[in-house]
C-alpha cells in the first residue's frame, strides 16, 4: 500500500484525475487487506472498496464508482477535490456567514451517514423523547430539530417544547418557516447575551459546532451554560466537528488555523474540558463520532 500511495501521490502532482486497474474487491469478501490471491493464474493483493475509498480520500481525492475492466478486475478513478471551502467566506455582515446565501446552506449533515449516526446516539443517550423543554444553540436553518421531528411520533414531538438561536437572521427566517407549530420558538441573537431573552431552565441543551466559533469564549460560555441555563436533572449534547466539507464531500480531520495539516490537539482539548468539568457537576458523560465528535452529558 505504500508504494501504490506514493505512486499516485505523485501522479497527482500533475494530474486532477489518476486510474488504475485492481482486483475486483468483490470477489474476495471477508479477506483482510493484503491477501494474496490467485485468480486464473494471476497473483493478486486483495484490498476492500473501504480500502480505496480511504486511500482516495488520504490524497484529497474522490473516488468514482469502479468500472469493470475484466472478470477479475475493476478499473478506480481518483479525482482531485477542489481545495476551495466555504469555511474561506467572510461576508459583509460576519453573522451571515452561515446565513441562506452562503455556501454553508448546499450542506445537509443529516444526509451524511457519519454525521446521522452519531447524532442519533448522542439523542437516544439523553433521552430526547423524554424532555420537556429543549434548546439548540447555533441552530441555523433548524436541521437538528427537523431530525427530532423525524424521530419521534408527532405527539410526542409536540409535546416538547423547542427553542433555537442563532445570529444569523436569514436562517432563523428559513427555521421559521420550516416548522409551524406552536411548540418551536426561534430567536435571532448573539448567544454570548443568552440571559437577555430570560428563557428560563431547559432540559436538553443541544449545541452542534457552535462553541468552537471565534466570538465564542468556549471555557467561560460552557460554564455559564451549565450552571445557569441546564436544570439539575438536564442532559447537553455538544457536537465538535472532526471534518471540513469541500467540493460536495464531508472531509475527516478539522483544520485549525496555523496548522497545515488536520490536527486533534485543539479539538481534544476541548472535548477533555467539556468532560471533565461536566464529571466535576455530577454528570456522566459519553463520548462517540468519529466526522462529528459528540459529547453527551446526562445528569447522574
Ligand atoms: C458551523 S455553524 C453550525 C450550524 C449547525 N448547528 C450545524 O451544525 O450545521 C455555526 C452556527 O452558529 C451560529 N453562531 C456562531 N456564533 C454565534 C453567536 N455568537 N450567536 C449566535 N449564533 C452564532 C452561526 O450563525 C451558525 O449558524
């Protein structure tokens, strides 16, 4: 696998697109990576579709769907991505930069099976269908709670009372319109003033990669959070993302600025505050994902 790597890793320093032709990964399933197999005469090294997925995505690539070349083999596109992200917008107004024009509106996560999974652990750990008040910080659009509304009967749904923030004025006009019942309640406003709309007490608090924001004060926010917002039975789930979305594609590793490469440290970091602070208040807390990284805190 190295010297295939770096092969195509040099290939790609001139060229957007590389093919090669492989052992039809199908017709070795449940062998490990490596195995040597031998098909009408010919030696082959076994490697999965997984495989050649990771592999494309460790060169910043998309794989294309295989074609068939003969009754053993198979023929892999890889295609360079395009490095442009919207993470690079800045728009006028800085709270729109996750507003409806931006590019950040194209991206729906739960659609991405990474992203869905571990969400909905993270709603079943808390259990979401037993609360009665629950508030997303960063909602935006409001995907995070068109998931509840998916998941739960609507009864139950209407039941529980939700309220989403977000500074961004044009996502919370399109969460508006999305959900029309009396239970849903949307407010545009800087979360750092969380207290000036006097909310009260909720018993989920769901914040999906929001505290990590630049006029975030994440440590001092968390605490206030916890102790002012959060009863003393609440749950909070916290969703860190491990990914950046580029060219139509969810992108394992968060980049940080100065760092060329996708790096944990920071994200780490911040996940072990989280933890530890929130053991310290007598929560137990979980912790799941892999593109999205979610720490679950449910009162013990
Ligand atoms: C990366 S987006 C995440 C949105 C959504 N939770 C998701 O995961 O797709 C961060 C969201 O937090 C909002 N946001 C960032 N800082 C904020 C602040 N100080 N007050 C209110 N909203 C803020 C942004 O407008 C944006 O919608």
């Amino acid at each position: 696998m190295l010297a295939v790597t770096n092969v195509l890793r040099e290939r790609l320093k001139e060229q957007t697109e590389v093919q090669f032709e492989v052992l039809n990964p199908d017709l070795c399933s449940g062998c490990y990576a490596g195995s040597e197999v031998s098909l009408s005469g010919r030696n082959y090294l076994y490697r999965s579709l997984r495989s050649w997925l990771d592999l494309a995505a460790n060169l910043n690539c998309r794989m294309m769907t295989p074609r068939i070349a003969s009754d053993e083999t198979v023929i892999l596109r890889f295609q360079k991505l395009e490095t442009y992200s919207f993470h690079q917008e800045n728009p006028e107004e800085r709270s729109e930069k996750y507003g409806t024009d931006s590019s950040f509106s194209a991206i729906n996560k739960n659609e991405e099976p990474a992203f869905l999974s571990a969400y909905l652990h993270a709603l079943d750990l808390a259990e979401t269908a037993t609360k009665k008040r629950v508030l997303n910080l960063g909602i935006n659009r409001g995907d995070e709670f068109a998931l509840i509304r998916e998941l739960l009967p609507k009864e139950s749904f209407e039941s529980i009372e939700f309220v989403g923030i977000d500074h961004s004025k044009s996502a919370i006009q399109e969460a508006e319109s999305r959900f029309e019942t009396p239970n849903m309640h949307f407010y545009s406003h800087d979360i750092n003033a969380l207290g000036e709309l006097e909310l009260g007490r909720f018993d989920l608090i769901i914040s999906i990669g929001t505290l990590q924001s630049p006029g975030i004060n994440y440590k001092p926010f968390l605490m206030e959070l916890v102790q002012n917002h959060l009863s003393d039975d609440g749950a909070l789930i916290l969703g860190f993302p491990n990914s950046r979305w580029i060219d139509g594609e969810m992108v394992y590793g968060a980049k940080m600025r100065n760092y060329r490469e996708s790096d944990l440290s920071l994200l780490l970091g911040d996940i072990d505050y989280a933890k530890r602070y929130l053991q310290q208040k007598k929560f137990s807390v979980r912790i799941s994902g892999k593109e999205y990284i979610f720490l679950t805190a449910v009162s013990r």
